[in-house]
C-alpha cells in the first residue's frame, strides 16, 4: 500500500484521475518547450510548498496540496538545460511565467506553443495571460473573468508606470492615477457582484492603501465587503488582521511627536512645533538614501510654493552624527535640519508605520496626521488641496 502511494507521486507516473481528494496533480501541455525545461509552482501565501518538475515531449505533471484554493505562479525556466548542452544564443533561452488559482483537484493546463506564454521580468504582458487555459478550478475560472474584464486597463497601468519610473513626467503621474483608480472601482463592483472568497480576498490587496492616505469610512467600507463570510480560512484570518491592524494609521490620528536634535545639540519634541496657523510637514531621509537626496530639488520648489502655510523640517535617520553634519552641509536646504534621537528611530514603526525613506509625514494645524507617503509627486498633490 505504501509503495502505491510512492509511484502516485513519482512525475510521470501519475494518472490525472488518480489524485488523492486533499491533492491536486496539474497536467500541463506546452509544445516548444525544450525537454527538461523546469517547471515550478510557486504559492502566493503560506500552508503549501512549492513543486517542481520538467517537461519531457511538450508535457509536465506537478503534485501538490493546497489548503485552500491559493493564487499560484508557473514558471518555466530552460537556462539549466541550456547551460549544460553548451547551446549559445539568447534566442535559444526561455523564461515564461502564468497566474492562476489553484485548487485541490484535477487541473489540465493548455496553450498553442510555450511562446505564447507572458515572459517573465521586465518583458511581461498580461495580455499574454489569455494565451492558455486552465481547466479543473472553478477560482481561476472566477479570477480569469475578472482579468479578462480590466486586461487592457492593466496593461495601460503597467505601461504608464514604466513611463513614469524612465521619464518622471508630471502628466504620467496624472493620467497613471486616474486609470488606477478606475480599476480600482472596477474591484469594489467584482468583489460586490460574485462570492469567491479566495478571488474576492486576492483582489481585495489592491484596495490597501498606505497609513494615513485613507480614513475610517473606508476602513470600513472595505471591511464590510467581507462581514458575511465565516472565519473559515487563514486568508480570511490574515485580511482582518491586517485591516484591525491599519486601525492605528487612519486620517485624523493624533500626532505624538519625538524627540529630535537640533545641529546646536539641543534636544527638540517635534510636537513643539504643532501650529494652529499652520500645518507641519516632516521629512524623514538619511545621508546615504539616494532617493531621499534625489527629492530635495522637488521638495525645494515645494517650499517655496506652500513655505508660508506650512512649517517645514527634515529630520535625519542617520546614526552618525558626522554624516548627518556633512550631508546637511552639501545639500543647504533653507528650512529647519535635525537628527532623530535614537529613542525616536526605534518607535517610527510602531508610532507612524515608517519602514522606508524617505516618508513625508504631513500634520495639520490640530496636530492630527492627514497624510504619510514617500513620493513627491503625492506630496505636492496633498499640499495643493490644501488651499494655501
């Protein structure tokens, strides 16, 4: 009995319908795929391990468990067959990826010809992700209609965000927000209108948002979505956490301050600085933060524009004070300059969710946080609805 259940796992023995109920074995068929091209699965959460194969004769067979139906990639990957024939040839090389559900079960994965398939990195179309069909998950089937549905709005997504990242136009910017938010609406009406929860759970990560760019009405709009389902699922699990969690980081939290030092050694409590005339905007960088530096021009030319409504300071995370000193000196920027204390350094995270620089952190005249985020462009944006 037990060395049944061996050759049951062994790739190329199993028969598709020969799956144990809390297994899935996927059947996939790819002509042009190079014989030992590997195969991996790989889950997007945790409870199921990764799996592995090769094709051989244009077909591979993967074996897994899953505990419940989970978002998935299938990579395929020839360089390790490549390199050991010693063929040359970038022509020769194939790095092919597809998203799917998967699900306990027999699924059958089908497309014309593996160049059909998304390529991996940098090259990725989702609109490639029509170019196969997978068969025996009721999820993906609910997952694929949603993509089908806003493939070109993501395509256009991904485009105007490469455009962005190459050139930093401000009309990228512009017009990269408004199709995201129009997928964005696109999932609050997907989630409403069907009850797939592992689909609905999967969609419901682009609802997230950072701390302190949303406030409490949507917190609990995008809560509600999910009142009527059972706590049944670690996924279900995991997502009300996460939401009870950015409790802490809605709009309108009061501001605690921190203890700082000025470049005259004094001790400073940011808190101090709270204005009723005037808002307060705080900029955490770091002498050997790149992107921090690259932003000081953008954020001059923000001074000069709102400087007279709002009170502007950076607050340095370096741990040296003589790196701080000469980056402060090199950049010669015209508002206040100081050096978080180490105390304050520990308790960003806790206090403002601050894991990365540079953040701005923007505080109204009633010392309550209106908002947090590390693009200037989102600054600026902020700072023009202000009225100042």
């Amino acid at each position: 009995m037990k060395l049944a259940y061996l050759l049951l796992l062994l790739p190329g023995v199993v028969a598709c319908n020969r799956v144990p109920a809390d297994h899935f074995i996927l059947c996939g068929t790819v002509p042009g795929a190079m014989d030992s091209t590997e195969v991996k699965l790989r889950f997007d959460g945790p409870g199921a391990e990764p799996v592995k194969g090769y094709v051989v004769g244009g077909r591979f067979e993967l074996i897994g468990s899953v505990p419940e139906p989970m978002a998935a990639t299938l990579s395929m990957n020839n360089a390790g067959i490549i390199e050991r024939r010693g063929m040359k040839g970038k022509e020769a090389a194939k790095y092919n990826q597809a998203h799917f559900f998967v699900e306990n079960g027999d699924l059958t994965f089908v497309t014309p010809h593996i160049d059909s398939l998304p390529q991996s990195f940098w090259q990725y179309d989702i609109r490639r992700e029509n170019n196969y069909r997978l068969k025996g998950s009721p999820s993906h089937e609910s997952f694929d209609r949603f993509r089908r549905q806003t493939m070109d709005l993501q395509a256009e997504i991904r485009r105007l965000e490469k455009e962005y990242m190459e050139h930093g136009r401000p009309d990228d910017r512009q017009a990269l927000q408004l199709r995201e938010d129009e997928l964005t609406k696109q999932i609050w009406a997907y989630i409403a209108s069907q009850r797939n929860l592992a689909v609905n759970l999967y969609l419901a990560r682009e609802l997230e948002r950072d701390p302190f760019t949303y406030d409490q009405a949507y917190l609990d709009q995008v809560t509600a979505l999910f009142a009527g389902y059972a706590d049944t699922t670690a996924a279900l699990r995991s997502f009300r956490e996460t939401w009870a969690d950015a409790a802490d980081y809605v709009q309108g939290k009061n501001f605690d301050g921190g203890k700082v030092c000025t470049p005259a050694g004094d001790t400073l409590d940011l808190k101090a600085l709270i204005s009723p005339h005037r808002y307060l905007l705080i900029d955490f960088w770091a002498s050997w933060c790149t992107p921090c530096r690259a932003s000081f021009p953008h954020l001059c030319k923000m001074f000069d524009a709102y400087g007279s409504g709002v009170e502007f300071i950076s607050v340095s995370l370096d741990k040296k004070d003589k790196d701080w000193r000469k980056a402060m000196d090199e950049e010669k920027l015209r508002w206040p300059q100081c050096c978080a204390t180490p105390a304050l350094r520990k308790a960003l995270g806790p206090l403002y969710a601050i894991r990365g620089i540079p953040t701005f952190l923007l505080v109204g005249p009633n010392g309550k946080i209106v908002f947090s985020g590390h693009s200037g462009d989102e600054l600026e944006r902020q700072l023009g609805q202000l009225g100042l």
